[in-house]
C-alpha cells in the first residue's frame, strides 16, 4: 500500500515543478500580450486606419521588435522545456491510465463486494492519481492558447493601423509565428491538451468497462458451474 502511495506522490511531485515551469510561460505570453494590446489605438470609426505620427512610429515599432524577439525566445525556452520532460510526461500519461483504470476498478469490486475497510483507500489513491492528468494538460492548454493569442493581436494591430513600415514588420512577426508554432508534444507521439485529456478519459472509462464486464463474467462462470461433488468410493 505504501509502495503505491509513494510513486504516486513522487509523480505528482515531479508533475507539479513541470507544471509550474509552463505555467510560468503563460504569464510571459500574457504579458507580452498586454504590451500588444496597449499598442492598439482607439478607434471611434472600426473602418478607418489611425495614422502614426513620427514619434509614435519609432515607439511602436521599437516595441514591436523587442516583443517580437522576446515571444521567440519564450517559444523556444518552451519547445526546450517540453523536451526535457518528454519522457517523463509519456511515462506519466501512460501509468496515469493504467493506475486510475485499476483504482476505479478496485473501488468498483470493494463496492460489490461490501469491503468498507480499504474503500478509502483506494478513493484516496485515486484522487492522488487524477491530478497528474488534469494539472500537466491544463497547464500546457493555457500556455499554447496564450502563446497563439499573439497572433489575433498582431491582426488587430495590422487592421488597425495605416502604416506601411509597421505593416511589413507585423508580416514578418506572422512568420515567424507560423514557423515557430507552440505545441507540446511527448516524444511526437501524441500533444499534450484538452484534447489529450478528453482522450484519457475515454480511454479509461472504455478499459474500466472491458474490466467490470471480465470481472461480472467470472463471477458469473463460477456461480453457475457451482460446488464441485466429491468422487464416489461405493463400490459397484
């Protein structure tokens, strides 16, 4: 029993510090973000272009290149990040299905059975196990989202503002966004997400499933074959 709680703990442990660093990473996206967002200029006609003066030119397009460097350096701190846990995120996902499939299926069969006395166990097993999936995965949906908001910000900007200088380094910003895509993937295997953890749901929910109908069927095969008589010693 302690075994499973310590490598359970020990995982979450190691899940949090990479949870963390992403999480980190989203609040550098969302402020570089905020700094675009206070480029934009307000607008009492949505159609019509604001023109930059001379001064505001050089303030904006000064800005521009330093955010524009700064979000590629965060991309690629990211792109390191999720490789220096890569293996540690597939063998988390891989024993994050396989732990909680067998924990509900323990939880299941102690309910069948009446088992109160491990019961609490098992739920607290589980509850320790399902933070490794939910944590890793919302934390990297959050900072791709943050880090692929840039790009409608840039937009606005570009149809926001008259300004052909500005228009060309906001080109070369789409660029480089579109080559330097954030995603976190483990070993290219599969990118860590909402998506990833709607899957490892479905996924345990399925194996959970296939569990519980084994388990029913052997109980089932054992109660209809019944008490097994003993051979006759009575002589014919």
């Amino acid at each position: 029993m302690y075994c499973h709680f310590y490598t359970v703990l020990v995982t979450l442990l190691v899940n949090a510090e990479f949870s963390y660093s992403v999480r980190y990473m989203t609040s550098l996206f969302g402020e570089l973000n905020r700094k675009l967002t206070d480029m934009l200029p307000l607008r009492e006609n949505q159609e019509v272009r604001v023109e930059l003066d001379v001064s505001t030119e050089r303030h904006h397009l000064k800005v521009f290149k330093t955010i524009r460097r700064m979000h590629l350096e965060l991309v690629r701190s990211s792109l390191y990040l999720n490789d220096l846990y890569a293996l540690q995120n597939l063998v988390m996902t891989t024993t994050s299905i396989i732990m909680a499939t067998l924990f509900l299926n323990e939880i299941y069969n102690l309910e069948i059975n009446k088992i109160s006395e491990i019961y609490i166990t098992s739920i607290t097993k589980l509850f320790l196990c399902l933070p490794n999936i939910v944590i890793v995965n919302l934390s990297c949906t959050r900072t791709t989202e943050e880090a692929h908001r840039t790009g409608s910000i840039i937009n606005k900007l570009y149809l926001s503002i008259s300004n052909e200088k500005f228009h060309s380094k906001i080109r070369q910003f789409t660029l480089q966004l579109i080559d330097n895509r954030l995603l976190f993937k483990v070993c290219g295997l599969f990118n860590l997400g909402r998506r990833l953890f709607t899957m490892i749901v479905n996924s345990i929910i399925t194996y959970l499933v296939i569990l519980i109908q084994v388990t029913y069927q052997r109980s089932t095969d054992t109660v209809n074959a019944g008490p097994t008589m003993p051979p006759s010693d009575t002589p014919e």
